[in-house]
C-alpha cells in the first residue's frame, strides 16, 4: 500500500484554496499550495501553487481526484496518504461542498462540469495530471481526457460508468417540493441505515457510525438542489461516450467495489473499450472504495504510479 497510517506525517498541513472563474468560486485542497485565489481573468495571483510542478520530476506528478456527487470530505482521509508521494489536489465541483451554489439548473451538466475541470487544470498552470474521477467525477473526467487529451498523464476511473444510469424510482411531487423549499439536507431523512451489506458496514466501522451520518448530512446540506435536480436527470439522460474511449491514449485503471453492482457491468465494458487498460474489482468494498477497503485501494493506486514510472 502507499502507506500504513502510523507512519503518516501528521504534520502535514492542508491548504483550502479557492479560485473563480465566472462567478464560480471553486474550494480545493492542494498539499504544497499556501491559499491561492485566482482571478476571473485566469491569472494566478499567488505562484506558490505552481511551485515544485515541473513536467520533467516524475515526484511532482499531480493527482488530481474529482469526488462524485459529495465533497471532498470523502477523501480527506486518504489524502494524506497520497500526498507524502507525489503533489495531491482534491476539488469539489460547482454545486458541492463549499464550491459556489449558483441556484441556477442550466449550470449543471457534464459538459459543463468537463469545461470546469479543463479551466481549472489551464489556470493552476499544472503539467499533465494523474487524475482520479469518481462516480459523476468519472463521467466528468472520461469526457475532458477525450476532449483535452494532452492536459492528461493518466487516468483512474473509479465506481463509474460511460452511459446513462438507471435512476430509480421517480422522485415524487412532494418530496421535489420539499428539496425545493428547505435544501438537499431534507434527504437525510430518507437515508436508509438499517441492514446495510457487509461491504458498506465496512466504510461504517473505519470512519464510525457518527461520523459516516455527519458526513452524508455535511454533503446534504452544503449541496446546491438544483445540482440535485440538474446532475440526477443528466446522470440518466446523458449521451454516452462509451463508443469513444477506443480513443483514450493515456494509461487507465478502472477501479470497481465488487459489490457495487451496478457499476460492474459498467467498468468491464469500458475495460473492453480502452485499449491497455487495467480492471481492478476491489474485495470487500461496494461504491467507495477508498474508505471500505482501503488497503486493497491503496495497492491499486500504487500499482497504476508504478506502471508510470517503467
């Protein structure tokens, strides 16, 4: 694995940056950056964000992690981890986290969600990236390697899929009324806990039961509802690209929970699809890896940087 929790430096600080482009005010976190601001005019107002990224040093390699419909709450944990070996940045998208709400639904869909993540790797002035994309934050980042191949070193697609997903039951008039009037936090409610499967328990007990709920309500609660309502009929609807990886270039690592089933279909058909790639179905583990079995995740990780550097 990259490493065991006791010989993480518990030292290192975290630096929560933020940045505009149009009236979007992204939150991230950078392990080498001191806070940063950019301007709307794209221009770093700090340059210590772009210190020690040299395209030549294989150290300063950035990974980049898109986080799926949540926050980067979800990987705070492991990003310590990540960033005692090579430069780290965790970013929420427009809509989540502590990301701008615009309050507007034409702001969020994929495409636009791809032009965001391309802006912010062009403005950060960061050399080809590692990137990790889960669930939605796969979709987003599949569609910018296709787009901007070249702002890419490599890829890791994690519990996502290259289609449309099937959503479930339709939401009802009254509960679309009532995320309307008080917020995506009404949804904590409908959060089912009781007999969750071995594989979630897992994710429960490392980060505790208390913390695992605080967790979904921050996510909630900090969520735009129209990122709610706008990215769940995207997820369905979407026009997908799975026909257009045979064109991905970069290395590739598909990580999948075993358990998490539907997006097992979904990660061997874009395995097929991307020539070279990597399928990696992690034991123990259903929709987040990184947290149910987070040994087994870590290894894959480690195993995708390696074949980097050979």
């Amino acid at each position: 694995m990259i490493q065991d929790d006791s010989t993480i430096n518990q030292d290192l600080e975290l630096s929560g940056d933020e940045w505009s482009l149009t009236g979007i005010d992204w939150r991230y976190f950078s392990s080498i950056a001191k806070p940063t601001i950019v301007s709307q005019s794209n221009e770093v107002e700090n340059q210590d964000d772009t210190e020690d990224c040299q395209p030549t040093q294989s150290t300063s390699r950035t990974l980049c992690q898109a986080t799926k419909r949540g926050t980067l709450v979800d990987f705070l944990d492991e990003f310590e981890g990540l960033a005692h070996h090579r430069r780290t940045i965790l970013l929420d998208q427009r809509g989540h986290g502590e990301s701008t709400n615009s309050g507007n639904l034409n702001d969020y869909c994929l495409d636009v969600l791809v032009d965001d993540l391309i802006s912010f790797i062009e403005t950060l002035k960061l050399p080809p990236v590692d990137i990790l994309g889960h669930s939605l934050g796969g979709m987003v980042v599949m569609r910018a390697i296709l787009k901007r191949p070249e702002l890419f070193r490599s890829m890791v697609l994690m519990d996502t899929s290259a289609q449309a997903l099937q959503m479930g039951a339709k939401l009802s008039d009254r509960l679309i009324k009532k995320i309307q009037n008080d917020g995506v936090q009404v949804l904590v409610d409908y959060v089912d806990q009781t007999n969750p499967s071995v594989e979630v328990q897992n994710g429960n007990d490392r980060l505790g039961e208390s913390e695992h709920l605080d967790r979904i309500r921050t996510k909630l609660v900090q969520m735009d509802s129209q990122a709610f309502f706008g990215l769940r009929d995207e997820l369905g609807m979407q026009q997908g690209v799975l026909s257009q990886l045979s064109q991905v270039i970069v290395p590739t690592t598909i990580l999948v929970g075993a358990a998490d089933r539907p997006f097992r279909i979904a990660s061997e058909k874009m395995a097929n699809e991307i020539g070279g790639s990597k399928l990696v179905v992690v034991s123990d583990a259903a929709h987040s890896p990184q947290y149910e079995n987070r040994d087994a995740w870590y290894d894959a990780l480690q195993i995708h940087f390696e074949s980097m550097n050979t």
